[in-house]
C-alpha cells in the first residue's frame, strides 16, 4: 500500500471565517485508489476542511484558508490554478441535498456535463442511468426521471446528489456524511460504490458512523477542535490508536 | 377546565376580529370591480374592440386604436424594459456587495417612489420637446422607466431567495459562475421572474400620467412610433371628462376592459409558468 502514488498532498491547511479558526493546520496525504475517512465530534471543522479542497470555502462571505494542498504535484491554491478547472477533477457531495430547483431527475444528474457542453442524447441518458444505478436510486426513479429533482425524499435527494457528482467523474471526490440521511440498505450500497470508485478514484469522506470508516476506509483521519489528532491506516486507528483522545473518541467516552 | 375555555373563547374572538380585518382589506377590491363589471359591462357593445371614435356628437364607434395603441405601447416599454431590469437584478443579487450595486439600488428605490407624472414630464423633456411632437415613443419609454425599477428589484428579491447551497452545488460540479446562475438559478426560478416581470407590465398598462404628455392621444389608428398614439387609460380618462353621455358610456366600457386585460395579466402570469396551480384553481371553483 506504500508503495501508491500520493494524488492529494495537503500541507499545513488552515481555515478562518472571519477571525473564527476553524481549521488549524492539518496535513496529510492520499494516495491514488484508496478510500479516507474523516472522523471527530460535530462543530470540529470536517465540512470546513473538505471544503478548502475544492475550494468553495472561499465562496463563503469572510472566509479564507491558508497552506497547500497538492493535486498531482500542482498547488490548487496557486494563483495560476482556475477553481473551475480545479472542481471539474475534484467533485463534492454536500452534507445537505441540495438538488437543483425545477430540473428534472433526469437533468439533474446530467446538467454538469450539459454545462460543459455534452449534448448528445443517447450519451447524457447512458450517464444518467449510470450514475443512478451506481448511487442506488435507478430502481426508485426510472419512471419518473422528468419529475422535479426536488419532488424526491429526503435520501433520495441525497443519493441524486450522489450520482449528480459522479456524472462529471471526477479523479478525487469529497464526500460530506454521504450516508447520514439513508436507511441501512441505501448506506450498505453507497459503501459498495465507495469500494467500486476506489478502482480508480481517491475519494475522502466525512462520517460520524465508526463503523463504516472501519469497514470502507482504507485510512483515516481525526480531527478534533480544528486540529488533525491523528492520521492513518483504519485497522491502526480503530483497533489500536497512539492518542488517547482519539481512543476515548471512537470508544464513545465523548463526543 | 375554566382556563381552557377562557382561552378558545379568547382565541376565537381574535380569529373573528382577523377575519373582519381581512374582509375590510378586500371591500375596496371587491366595490370597484363589481361597480365596474355592472356599469362597463353593460356598455360593453362589440362595437367598442372593432371601431374608431366617431365624429363628436355621434352616438356610436369604439376604442379599437386605444386598444391597439396600449397594447403597442407597453409591448414597445417592455421590450425596453423586461431584459434591462433582468440584468440588473441578477446583477444585484448576485454580484451585489460594491458601492455600484448600493447606488443601482438605491436608485431603483426612489424610481419606484417617484409619481408617474414626474416620469411623463420626464419622457416629455427627452424626447417630446426635441422632436417637437408627442409620440408613441415617448409614452413607450415612460412607461419603461416604469417598469425598470419594479423588474429590478423583483427579480433581484426572487434570485436572493435561493439558498447559498444550491449556488455552491453548481459550482462544485467546475462550472463556471455565468453558467451556474444563468442556467440553474435563473432557470430553477423562471416562472418566478415571469410571475415578477408580468406583474410590473401590468401595473405599467394602466397608468394614465406618463401618457399625457407623451403618447397624448388621437382618434384614429396609427402604428408610427413617432407619432400621438391613444391608449386605453388616455381614452377613458377623455372621453370620462367630456359632456357626451355616449363617450361617457363609452369611458365605463373601456374601464371595464382595462381592469380585464390587467386582471388577466395577472392570473395569466401565475399560471402561465405554472400549469399545476391552474389545474388547482379550476379544480377548486369547480367544485
Ligand atoms: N458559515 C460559517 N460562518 C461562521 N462559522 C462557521 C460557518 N460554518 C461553520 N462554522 C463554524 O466552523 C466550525 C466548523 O464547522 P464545520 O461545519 O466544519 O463542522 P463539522 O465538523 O462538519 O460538524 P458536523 O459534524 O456537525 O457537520 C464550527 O464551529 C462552526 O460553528
Ligand atoms: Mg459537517
């Protein structure tokens, strides 16, 4: 597992809103194909920091972040680097569905490579049904594809959210509590397209479930109060952490 | 028990005083449309939406050209109008923090607040004088500044209401921010800014002030911009003032209409762009 290429190299990453510091100097690294949890207690900075990485945080009225994050070699903070470019290779699903009012199902899905400029039918319905299958929403949409995204429950927001972020294909994919809104058997298949992406993606996402950073990720972080506490392979993490913060987290004694 | 009581008393006796409040709001609405539909309705002949006025003194004729002529106008005003006022208000929902946008908007706040009649001697001073002659031009284009303001700043309210997620969604697939709000805000909230857009143009169809100076009037057709054109607020308002009864009829008939056409603007604009309330609607006054 060593011996992989590192896609996403995070250095020193520090995030403020306003004078807030919110996320205080966090570095790691990700290597290609591999799966990475984020951890730690609610208010800690996760959705801040996953957010720097594709750079929407600074979308935020006050807010800015210092530090490097190195996609391939190339500091996505760089001036020279477009953040439009930039998300088009790192993709986002939001803690929150977020759905695009008054589009279809159907459009929702394909409306980024729309966007970009994809206009041939057969290929965007090909995508979309793709992308709705591998997000465990095929079977509960197929036939009402034209209705509004936002006629959907609240999961299957989520999960049309899911595969509105796979149809761009992004090589790295940030993913914010993917899972917290589905029932178990909509969980247990998002996993399975998180081991399915790993094939040939890096993806990094935010859970407060243990037991599912134990059994998707390869690696995993925890961050505490904007701070990374400690950073590595899951099976050291969950069974046999160096911090002791970190043991009486994922052993419940708080947080 | 006794406290219970007290407070459905309590609370029925506020709803029936909201209710009268309510009733109070809606009295003026329902008295001038239901003296008009009896009045203009009766003097309602077809007459009225396919002749010219008649020679003065004649019974008969209608109001075809101020018909055509209000038509013209706000079409022409809105055309002028509607893509301006759309540019700024997106400009000012969503690029709206810098000193340009504080003065665009408070701009469009005192327009709104200005009497039309400050408009129309406005349109008058530009391009009335200079061409020494009243024109459709001119009533067209007081009748945009009209609109401008109030297409500004509904749809800038209407595009402020969509949450900050749905911005960040956009951009987080790397589409641009022109694409994001052009082709998702914009477009996730159309029937909305239609909604808001006609609501403007008909607010504009019934002004009388700008046109008196600008538009002014006349008793025939005419499709030239740059000459008086009549329309229907102008033509009543005329034929109201005069000593004829059958102009005076003729005034109730053309109110009637004005009040139709700005009603039906109205609804049209709600459900136009929204098939789902009218199905509701027909189905409530059916049942
Ligand atoms: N828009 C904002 N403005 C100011 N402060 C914010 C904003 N968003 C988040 N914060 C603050 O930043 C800190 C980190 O928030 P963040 O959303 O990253 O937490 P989180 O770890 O994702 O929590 P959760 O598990 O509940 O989602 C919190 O203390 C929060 O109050
Ligand atoms: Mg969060």
């Amino acid at each position: 597992m060593t011996s992989k290429k590192n896609v996403l190299e995070v250095k020193n990453l520090q995030a403020w809103f306003g004078k807030f510091h919110a996320v205080k100097g966090v570095s790691t690294d990700y290597p290609e194909k591999s799966i990475t949890a984020i951890i730690g207690p609610s208010g800690c900075g996760k959705s801040t920091y996953l957010r720097c990485l594709n750079r929407i945080h600074e979308e935020v009225p006050g807010a800015r972040s210092s530090g490097q994050a190195l996609l391939l070699g190339q500091d996505i903070f760089a001036p020279e680097v477009d953040p439009v470019e930039l998300r088009q290779n790192i993709g986002m699903v939001f803690q929150k569905p977020n759905p695009f009012p008054a589009l279809s199902i159907f459009e929702n899905v394909v409306v980024g490579l729309k966007l970009q400029g994809i206009k041939n039918k057969a290929k965007l319905l090909e995508t979309a049904e793709r992308c709705l299958r591998k997000a465990a929403l095929w079977e509960e949409v197929k036939d009402k594809l034209h209705q509004q995204g936002t006629s959907l429950s609240g999961g299957q927001q989520q999960r049309l959210c899911i595969a509105r972020a796979l149809a761009v294909n992004p090589p790295v994919l940030l993913m914010d509590e993917p899972t917290s809104a589905l029932d178990p058997i909509a969980s247990a298949k998002i996993e399975e397209l998180m081991q399915d992406l790993k094939e040939d993606f890096t993806v990094i996402v935010v859970t407060h479930n243990m037991q599912q950073a134990a059994r998707v990720a390869d690696y995993t972080s925890f961050l505490m109060l904007g701070e990374l506490v400690e950073h590595g392979p899951s099976e050291i993490i969950f069974t046999n952490p160096k911090q002791s913060k970190t043991e009486d987290y994922i052993t419940g004694r708080f947080g | 028990m006794n406290q219970f009581k007290f407070r459905k008393v309590r609370n029925k006796l506020f709803l029936f005083s909201l209710s009268i409040a309510a009733v109070v709001c809606l009295a003026p609405l329902i008295m001038v449309t239901s003296f008009m539909l009896q009045k203009g309705a009766a003097s309602l002949d077809l007459d009225f939406f396919t002749k010219l006025p008649v020679p003065v003194g004649e019974a008969g004729g209608g109001m075809l050209h101020a018909i055509l002529g209000t038509i013209y106008m706000v079409t022409l005003g809105s055309l002028m109008a509607v893509p301006l006022g759309l540019i700024g208000g997106i400009y000012l929902s969503e690029y709206g923090k810098g000193g340009i946008s504080k003065a665009l908007r408070l701009a469009t706040d005192v327009m709104t607040g200005i009497p039309s009649i400050i408009i129309g001697i406005f349109a008058y001073i530009l391009l009335v004088v200079p061409f020494k002659s009243f024109s459709a031009l001119s009533g067209a284009v007081a009748l945009a500044i009209i609109i401008l303001p109030v297409v500004i700043r509904s749809s800038e309210e209407i595009l402020k209401l969509v949450p900050k997620h749905i911005r960040e969604a956009g951009l987080a697939l790397g589409l641009p921010r022109w694409k994001v709000i052009l082709f998702i805000i914009v477009r996730g909230n159309l029937s909305a800014l239609f909604t808001g857009v006609m609501l403007a143009i008909a607010r504009a169809s019934g002004e009388t002030a700008p046109l008196l100076f600008t538009a002014f009037g006349n008793m025939y057709l005419s499709y030239s911009p740059m000459e008086p054109m009549a329309s229907l607020p102008v033509q009543i308002y005329t034929y109201a003032i005069s000593p004829f009864e059958d102009w005076q009829r003729q005034s109730w008939a053309g109110a009637f209409v004005l009040i139709i056409l700005v009603i039906g603007v109205n609804l049209g604009a709600r459900f136009l762009m929204n098939p789902k309330a009218l199905k509701n609607f027909l189905k409530r006054s059916s049942s």
